[in-house]
C-alpha cells in the first residue's frame, strides 16, 4: 500500500494574509510530498509495506522514522489550521480552565514553547496522563511517540513560515495562535481521547 499525500483540508490560499499560498504550496507541495516519496521509496518491498504512517513512526530509527514521522506530524498540522475561527468544545474549555486557568495563559504557555524552541521541531498541546500538557519535539520528533495524545501542533521549521515572516518566528507564531489555531480538531482529538491517524 502507498503512503498518500495528504490532501490540504481547504484551498491553498484560505490561511492568507497569515500563511500565504506560496508557503503552502512549497510547505505542503514541495516538503510534505518529498517526505511521502521518500517513506513510500524506503518501505517498498519492505516488512514496513502495508503499515500505517503511525506504526512506522512508532518502530523505526534513522531516516526511516524522520520520513515517516514527518509525513504523520504535516498531516496533523494541516489539521490543526483553519481559516474559519473556532472554539474549544465545552470539555476542552473546562481542562483548560483547570490546567492553565485560562485561555490566554495556555496561549502564552503554546506561544513561549514554539518560540522559544531551539532549531527545528514541532510546539504540541497535549493529553498526558488525563491532564492537558504543552510540550515540544526536537526535528522530526512527533508526540505519537510518547504516551500522549495529541490535540494540536505548531511547526516552527523555518520552511512553516519564512517566506512570508522571514526569521521572525514569533510573529509567525503569533499569528497562528491568535487567527488559525482549529479548536474544533483539538476538541475532537481530546473528545475521542486517541491520537488522530493519518488518511492513507
């Protein structure tokens, strides 16, 4: 079975003015697509050939693992954007009360996690041991490695948003958090209580 790239879930141009439609053509078209080729390439005639983008995540090393892993964590963050504005549902507004106080705190929490994260990797708000925690993964990194369940996830690869923010990640990041950010998957994420799967 072929690993299939992800189809963006709006048009190219529905992030704009905050991600332009040349980050993703080149961010989802040129990036994620080179990830999915390489993954397909590496487990062809493989015992990998057949598994999941998940499985193979969670049982290889190397460039294996940094393919796979990649194609699974650009899928999520397509997900995790959205050009409509969204809310928490009300279980996910409640642990959030509980564990940060607020709103605004949690975004501060997001905010100084993906800003603040050394190189290459992936800001996560997470379900760790039934309480909601932000962390961050290293390069290819993805919580699905962990005994985590996933909600959301910022990229803050410089791929994600250099060529309209140049090294200016914080206003990337800003800007995400305060327009894109898709409560509605994260509350489905936290509702369903196990990780999002990869489509294909």
């Amino acid at each position: 079975m072929t690993i299939a790239l992800m189809p963006l879930p709006y048009a190219q141009d529905a992030l704009e003015p905050h991600i332009s439609s040349k980050t993703l053509e080149i961010h989802h078209g040129a990036h994620h697509k080179t990830y999915v080729d390489k993954l397909n390439a590496a487990i062809e005639g493989t015992d990998n050939a057949g598994k999941s983008v998940e499985e193979i995540s969670k049982s290889a090393a190397g460039p294996l693992f940094n393919n796979a892993a990649q194609v699974y964590n650009h899928g999520f963050y397509w997900h995790s954007l959205s050009p409509e504005k969204t809310a928490p549902s009300e279980a996910l507004a409640a642990a959030i009360t509980a564990e940060f106080g607020s709103m605004d705190a949690l975004l501060e929490a997001l905010t100084n996690e993906a800003v603040n994260h050394f190189a290459s990797g992936w800001a996560w708000l997470v379900v760790d041991g039934g309480k909601l925690k932000v962390i961050s993964t290293h390069d290819a990194g993805t919580a699905i490695t962990s005994d985590v369940n996933p909600l959301i996830t910022i990229d803050v690869w410089e791929h994600a948003y250099y060529i309209d923010q140049m090294n200016k990640r914080p206003a990337y990041v800003k800007a995400v958090l305060e327009n894109l950010i898709n409560w509605k998957f994260a509350s489905e994420n936290f509702d369903r209580g196990t990780a999002w799967t990869y489509p294909g």
